[in-house]
C-alpha cells in the first residue's frame, strides 16, 4: 500500500503488452483515491525498446544506455526511461522527448548529480530490477522507490551488518532493504548515507503489494502520510 495522492505503476520490460491493475482476488490491488491513482497513458509497447523510444531520451540517458554491455540491459533501460518520459510529459502537458529531466544538488558533495526532478512537475522515482520497472509519481512530497527481484534470505544474511541498525533486528532483510532503499531515494541522500543509520520501520515508508518474486518500498517525505492507493501493473 502506498500513500493517498502518490500513485505507483509496475512495468514488465519484457512483456508490457497488458494494462490492467492487479486482481482484488490475488491481493495485489489496493483500494485508495481513485481520484490520484488513475493509470497515466498505454505502456502498450514500450517494452520493444526499438529506436523510436530512444529518440524521447535525452543525451545523457542515451550514453548511459550505451554503455551497458548487455543488449538486454540496453533494451530494458530504454524501455523504463520513454514509459517515465511518457508519464512525465502527459503530467506535464509536453511530448516525452520535451521532458528535460534535471538533478538536483549530491548531498554529499553539492554537485549536480542527485535527486532528478522535472521543474514545475510531479516529484516522481523510478527503479528497475531485471525485467521489471517500478515508478512512484505524486505532487504531495518527495519520493523513493525500490523494487528488487526476491532472494535468497541466507544470501543476504552477509548484509546484515551494514543493512541493520543499532538495537534493530530483521527475519526478513529483503524487505529491510527495499524499504531502506526507498527512504533514501526520497531523502535525495542515496548511498551516500549508511543504511546503518536509519531504521525500517520508519512510518514514511510502506510495503507494495507486487507479484510473486518481486519485492517493494515506497517513501513519502511529507507530514501527511495515511496509507492507501492503488498499484496497477502495465
């Protein structure tokens, strides 16, 4: 569940040919305020990644597609950035190739390379796992989001001491992490900040309801954060 008037979307890379919330019967559907959780544009197609899709990113988002070595990854990445280019220009009334995405100030160093933000736009954060992508969009606060392929408890167990903080325990350090991952997203802060230091039961952040072997966190940094609101699959 997420908070009212943020609304997340889930992508599937590989396969966006489907535009349907989750089912109720499945518990993958959230009821929340129809009026801020309405799906934003057909990610119908998007996933093929061919070159009209490429053309909607800017330079940078280009280069840095080019620069993963897997075709695969390559694909995926551009597939995930036109879909948050498609959401951003229909919330912002501009064609996505128009969308001029900016960063905000590093809090460790002040240089422009942090949080990304659009001017005069949604707050909004996007993460990829695989095949998947996963978006928060809203204008109620500052948002994060993680979604990660499910693992392996005993394959994170070595995490545990960087992940965990003082006195804090976990049986579930999957979820530990994506809702860790997604406060630092919101807080701008990223890995420049030891998870160490902050707790993951902190009340700003909230579990999604996804398919079987994906798991996820959205933040809100705001003073008004009651839970509730719909998660559609694309």
């Amino acid at each position: 569940m997420v908070p009212d008037g943020v609304r997340v979307e889930l992508i599937d890379l590989d396969a966006a040919s489907e535009s349907a919330p989750f089912g109720d019967a499945a518990g993958d559907a959230a009821v929340g305020d129809a009026a801020g959780d309405a799906a934003v544009g057909d990610a119908a197609g998007v996933a093929a990644a061919g070159e009209a899709a490429a053309e909607t990113l800017d330079p940078g988002e280009r280069a840095r597609a080019a620069a993963l070595r897997s075709a695969t990854d390559r694909r995926r990445y551009v597939a995930a950035h036109a879909w948050l280019r498609r959401l951003l220009g229909e919330a912002t009334g501009v064609i996505p190739r128009d969308v001029v995405i900016l960063r905000g100030p590093c809090s460790a160093c002040g240089e422009p390379h942090g949080k990304p933000f659009v001017a005069r736009g949604p707050r909004f954060s996007l993460s990829r796992s695989g095949g998947w992508a996963a978006l928060a969009i809203g204008d109620t606060g500052e948002l994060g989001i993680d979604l990660e392929a499910a693992q392996d408890h005993e394959r994170l167990a070595p995490l545990r001491d960087s992940l965990l903080a003082p006195g804090e325990s976990s049986d579930d350090l999957l979820r530990t992490w994506v809702r860790k991952e997604a406060l630092l997203k919101a807080s701008g802060e990223g890995l420049t900040r030891a998870m160490t230091t902050l707790r993951a039961d902190d009340e700003r952040v909230h579990d999604l309801s996804l398919p079987s072997g994906l798991r996820g966190a959205v933040a809100l940094f705001t003073d008004a954060s009651r839970p509730s609101a719909r998660v559609r699959r694309r």
